[in-house]
C-alpha cells in the first residue's frame, strides 16, 4: 500500500511516503532552532512553526516521491502521544487531505511508528517483537505480538526518559540544546571510563525491565559543580563519555535481559536516542555475544520524522485493520499499549 505519514508531535514536522516497506519520501521541517534560546521546546512556538511548514511539506514529501495525491491509499497521522497543540496540526491536515481525496484515515502512536520505521530499513519485522524505545519523552521495554494492534510494556523509566538525561547534561555542561546529538559528539573525544556514574536499578532487588536516569543525572550535576567550586577545569569530554557510557550500558544490559528472558532471538532500538553513536555500536557488540540479531534504522529515521509514521499507516492497510473516523481525536498522551485510534463509526 502507498500512504503518507504526517508528523507533529514535538517540533519536526514531518511528512513520509512509503510503499509497503519502501521509502520513497522523507520530507521533515524542524524548528528547532527557534526553541534553541528558550532551552528547550516551547510548545505555542512549535504549533505554530508546523502550521507554516505542513503544507509545503506535504507538497514536497510528494514532490519527492513523485506522486499526486490521488495516488495515494491512505493518509496516517501521529494522533499522539505529545505536545497537543502541535499534534493538532498534524491531525487537522490529514483528515483535510483524507477527506478532500476520498482517503482512509489511520491516526497512529508514535511510540509504536518510531518502532515500526525499522520495516523500511529491515523489512518485516519478526513477531513478537522486542524494542528498546529511548526517546524524548519515553525510554521502555517493549514487546509486540502485532505492532498494529498489540503492544506490551515490559518497563520503562520511574522517573526521566534516557533523552531527557542527555538534555539535561548538555545543559550541565553548557552545550546547549537539544543535548543529544551534541553530548555524543563530545563524547568521542572523551575517555568513557573517565568517571564511574551510577547504573540505575541494577541492583540484585530492583525491577528487571524498568529504568532510573535520574540520579545519573544528579551524580553528573554533583560531579561538575563541585569541579567548578574548587575551580578546577572540568573535562567535559570525560564526563559525556562517562556519562554517556553508564546510559548505554544500563540500556543494553537490560534490553539484552529481555530477550534472553522472553526467549526471542533480535532487538529493536528504536526512538531519538537510537541515533547515539556509543549506544549503537555498545548494542552491536553485545547483541553479537548473546547470539541477538540487532535491529536499529539509521539515524535520520530514529529521530521524529514523518516515514515512521507512513511505515505504520502501510501496515495497518496491509493488515485490514480498520481506519480512524474524521472526528479522529488528537491525545496527547495516548499510551504506547495503543498503537492507533480506532473509528467510532461516525463518518
Ligand atoms: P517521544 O518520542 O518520547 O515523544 P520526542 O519525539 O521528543 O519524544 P525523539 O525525537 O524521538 O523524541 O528523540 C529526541 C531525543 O533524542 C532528545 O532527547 C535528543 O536529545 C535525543 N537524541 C537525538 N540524537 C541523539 C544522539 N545522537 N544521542 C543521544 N540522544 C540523542
Ligand atoms: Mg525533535
Ligand atoms: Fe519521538
């Protein structure tokens, strides 16, 4: 099936086209820039930089693609989790475009879309499956019989999501934002061992599947001011690679426990922070010594983009599973055991 994706659930707006498990448009707008002096993601300035942007990017997405609209088999939108104001957007144009072109409307989770883009790197993907989700907004243990209909949490963070932590280090360390991207980069400078950060909830008693980024966090804090109190030069690359490695190394571990436990044989990493180069590489590595196939898309498909969610919308097609109504509602925080909102039957 041929379907767009639109995506406007943080400050990407995102527009994707793909057939069946091919990608044949990836078209994102970010406004990133534009949060970069508030130090973080001002919801009013993102709604309002996705109105601007949907409609050229659609435009360019099948510009792209080399497709009409008529074309298309349906129209699936990002109906949440996120910032609602912008999900807005996003969903407001799709029923639009789904309703002017006589198309099906599919609005889907973004959690399970950053989990099924992996199908236009990998294709099918295996069932059930294991995804480690890291992002933003969520970091979880997750496990699919059926990525449109059924997915399940094995656990996930009691308090700050493995994003957020790189967020709020970057910001400790003055590198300003979004933390990720720039923390890797500093990192590979870095010697990972520098510095023993705590591992969260690895002890012999804590919860198996579940994860703590928050005191990581707080030791990271703790370690640079009291550098700064005695006036000494803080290695900022140690530090992010230090930093860096205790996240990657809890995350890994666990994911890795998952599978072993559930008796499945591949993981999937999917979300922003499936774009760190340290997680990436820590993941191959132990996943080739426990016998796990890895499964991880490239980093531009990792980060919000508009071909995860076109790659779920396909597979809902491909799968019959009945599409959303037009009074399809926007939920900010649709919980990731829903990986898409069914029609009520009112159109
Ligand atoms: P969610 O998906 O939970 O709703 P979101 O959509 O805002 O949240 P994503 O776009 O999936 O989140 O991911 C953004 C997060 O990924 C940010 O916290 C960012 O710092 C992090 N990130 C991006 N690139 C990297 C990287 N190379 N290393 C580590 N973290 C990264
Ligand atoms: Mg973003
Ligand atoms: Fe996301």
């Amino acid at each position: 099936p041929l379907v767009l994706g639109i995506e406007t659930s943080c400050d990407e707006t995102g527009v994707g086209i793909v057939r069946g498990h091919t990608l044949l448009a990836d078209a994102v707008a970010s406004s990133v820039d534009e949060h970069a002096r508030f130090g973080g993601v001002v919801p009013e300035v993102a709604s309002r930089a996705h109105l601007e942007a949907m409609v050229p990017t659609i435009q360019r997405a099948l510009k792209e693609a080399g497709l009409a609209a008529s074309d298309l088999d349906g129209i699936a939108v990002t109906a949440g989790p996120g910032l609602a104001g912008a999900l807005l957007v996003g969903v407001s144009a799709a029923k639009a475009y789904a309703y002017a072109l006589g198309k099906p409307l599919y609005g889907v989770n973004h959690l399970a879309s950053h989990i099924c883009v992996d199908q236009l790197e990998h294709g099918a993907l295996p069932e059930p499956t294991m995804a480690l989700l890291v992002s933003g907004g969520h970091s979880s243990l997750l496990l699919a019989p059926d990525i449109t209909s059924d997915v399940r949490t094995l656990g996930s963070t009691i308090d700050d999501a493995a994003g957020e932590a790189f967020d709020k280090v970057a910001r400790v360390l003055g590198l300003g934002f979004p933390g990720g991207p720039v923390v890797d980069k500093r990192a590979r400078e870095g010697d990972p061992q520098a510095i023993r950060f705590p591992r969260g909830l690895t002890g012999s008693r804590d919860p198996l599947y579940d994860f703590s980024f928050s005191g990581l966090k707080t030791a990271v804090a703790r370690w640079v001011e009291e550098r700064r109190r005695e006036g000494v030069e803080v290695p900022v690359a140690d530090v992010a690679a230090s930093f860096q490695e205790a996240v990657t190394d809890v995350l890994t571990r666990k994911a890795i426990r998952a599978c072993r436990d559930n008796g499945v044989d591949h993981l999937m990493i999917g979300g922003g922070v499936a774009a760190n180069s340290r997680l990436r590489s820590m993941a191959q590595e132990r996943c080739a010594d426990a016998g796990i196939e890895l499964r991880v898309p490239r980093p531009k498909l990792c980060t919000d983009n508009g071909a995860m969610v076109a790659a779920l919308g396909a597979e809902m097609v491909a799968r019959n599973v009945a599409p959303s109504s037009l009074d399809l509602p926007a939920d900010s925080s649709l919980p990731v055991t829903e990986p898409h909102i069914p029609g009520t039957g009112a159109d």
